[in-house]
C-alpha cells in the first residue's frame, strides 16, 4: 500500500501538521521529502545487510528541516512497518492477511485471527472472544551487545535517566525497546557486580546476596539531603544496587564508628594512665587507688557513650532502610500502572487504525 508518489489517508491522520496549511516550512511535498528519503536510506541498508536496521540520528543526517518534524514522520514510518524488518509475520486464518501491531491467537487450535477479522467474530462456530489471547507483534531485540555499545547506554542513562528517546539517540546503534531491554538488569552487568560485591563482603564478615535489583530511574531518596558523608555513600549506593547496599553500608558504618570509639577511649585510657603515673611519682603521697577509681570510672562512661551512639546510629538506619523499601514499593506500583497505561495506550492506538482501515473500505463496498 505504499506508493512513492502518493499519500496515504492513514498518513494525513496521524502527520496532520503536513496538511493542515498552517506552516508554510509544513507541507505535503515536504513532507513525500521526509518520508522518501528514510525509506530510501533504510531500502539501501538493508540492501546491504538484511539484519541492519536504521536509526532515527542515521535518518536524519541526510534531511533538512525541523527535527521534531523529522522524528515525527520517523516514528509513523517506524510503527507501520516501513522501515523496519519484524521476525516471521503472522498471518490471519481468516483473512490470510499479515497481521500487524497485534493479533488474537487460540493455540489450541494453532488460530490466529487479525484485528479485523476478530472484530467482527471471524472465527469458527463454538469459539468465543474470549477463547483468543492478545499477542503483540514486536520486533526482534538483538541480545549480543559490544562492550562500546554498553558504556554508551550507562553514560546514557546516567545523563537522561529514564528518557528512552535520547538514550537511543546517545548509543547510537540501537533503538529505544533494545536500549529499554538492554538495561543491565537484563545484560547480566549486575550479576557480575553483584558477585564482586558478593566477594568483598564475605570478606569482611558480611553474607553475601546473589539477588539483584532493576535498574533504577534517577529519584530523590530519604538520604539525599543529609551531609553526613556516611549517609552520602549509603545514598549513592542504594540509588545504584538497592536496599542490600545499604543495609551493608548501614552495617559497615556502625562498625567502623565502634572501631574508631574503640580505638579513641584506648588512647585516652593510655594518656590517663600516663598522666597517674607521673603524678604518682612526683608526689608519692597521693594514693593510686584514687587515679584507678577515676580511670575506671572514664572508661565506664565512654563505653556508655559509644553504647548509645551506636544504638542510636542502627536504628537512624533501620529507619532509612525502611523507607527505601517503601520508596521502592511506591515506584513498583507506579511502574505497573505506567505498564498498563502503556497497554492501554497501544490498544487505542490499534483501534483507532482499525476504525481508519473501516472507515477507508466502506466506500468501496458500496461502489
């Protein structure tokens, strides 16, 4: 259905800014402009090479014009397949049509049915619509990823979180699902700082945990305005690996101030020391009981000290941790409603095209 001389209606639907003849820079020659000259790039890749794939930055260094405009048509172009090479397309029982952006499968009886077709009940007698489940047609992820093009997604994603469209356009050879899915939660990255991590815990004493956690998007934490140098890494931590980290950083600051107090009353105890011995011997009439009783007195009092600010510091953690958990049970919710909004997102967008395609071929009935 795709013509380089003309338009298709779907593309005056979804691109009305071509054709609407508010901007003079925004018409229908500019925009045939845009659309031959990505196919064309993409036709001569894939000439080339049958498993290359274009880019939105590889399409546009050949164009003159507005970006947005650009990536706009590029993305229309993208989504009705024109541009693009999917895996082995499903083709309708009922229509023998290739089925696009998504399909209704019973694999009880290996049937699969097009939206058209399930639409209007296409299917055979004693089958329902709820017999068939959605599948969504996605394009095949390559999973091989270079060592470059991995230190391009993490630059990437530390300078634009969760921005999927300019992580893409940083890395440069991959698009924004595979730079979505090739998060190192899913490249096995935070495996292998788990288990350095992992071994340098054992090694202090710690249990080592070989769970992982997603990649997270950039958020404020409860730590994130403390000065504490010590709640500063516990943050950054945290931020990167998940609660593990900062229950071990929890653990190693405690530790560390205990040894340091430690260390700080042992010195004081000396120099405590010292000074009774010397006033012992210059005046030896003054009883050693006295500085003994004193000296065990101070060392009573640090260690009470030291008691309460560690007391104090595990469950100022334990409250951090806590609420990390619960900041972290707050973003997997909202996560999952971003899922299921995007779900519902793609389904309007199915619909509307279905509506687009009927609308188109009513007509034609009637002729």
């Amino acid at each position: 259905w795709f013509s380089w001389d003309r338009i298709h209606d779907c593309k005056v639907r979804f691109l009305s800014e071509f054709f609407d003849s508010r901007s003079p820079s925004k018409n229908p020659r500019v925009y045939v402009y845009y659309r031959n000259s990505i196919i064309r790039r993409f036709r001569e890749r894939f000439s080339q090479n049958p498993s290359a794939k274009i880019i939105f930055t590889e399409a546009r260094k050949t164009l003159v014009g507005d970006v947005g405009s650009i990536r706009r048509v590029f993305d229309v172009l993208e989504a009705w397949g024109l541009i693009k090479h999917a895996a082995p397309a499903r083709f309708c029982t009922g229509c023998k049509s290739v089925c696009t952006i998504a399909c209704f499968a019973r694999d009880k009886y290996d049937w699969t049915l097009c939206g058209r077709c399930y639409v209007h009940g296409n299917y055979q007698v004693g089958l329902n619509s709820t017999d068939f489940r959605r599948v969504e047609i996605s394009e095949e992820i390559k999973s091989d990823w270079t060592e470059k093009e991995t230190l391009h997604l993490l630059e990437a994603v530390l300078l634009y979180g969760d921005d999927w469209r300019k992580v893409a356009e940083h890395v440069g050879s991959r698009s924004e699902k595979e730079c979505f899915m090739g998060t190192p939660g899913s490249m096995g990255l935070e495996n292998k700082l788990t288990c350095t991590n992992g071994q340098k815990r054992t090694k202090s004493g710690l249990e080592s945990t070989d769970s992982a956690s997603p990649m997270k998007r950039p958020h404020l934490t409860p730590l994130a305005d403390t000065s504490n140098p010590i709640m500063a890494q516990a943050e950054s931590l945290s931020a990167l690996v998940g609660v593990e980290v900062a229950e071990a950083a929890s653990q190693a600051a405690v530790a560390a101030l205990s040894e340091l107090d430690f260390n700080a009353s042992k010195e004081r105890s000396v120099s405590v020391t010292n000074r009774s011995h010397v006033m012992c011997d210059d005046n030896p009439s003054v009883s050693t009981s006295g500085f003994i009783e004193a000296e065990a007195q101070i060392e009573k009092e640090e260690s009470d000290v030291e008691r309460a600010i560690s007391s104090i510091v595990v469950v100022q953690m334990k409250e951090i941790v806590d609420k990390i958990v619960h900041f972290e049970e707050l973003e997997l919710v909202t996560e999952k409603e971003w899922q299921r909004l995007e779900q519902m997102k793609n389904l309007y967008f199915f619909l509307s095209a279905l509506s687009c395609i009927s609308q188109e071929r009513k007509p034609r009935g009637k002729n």
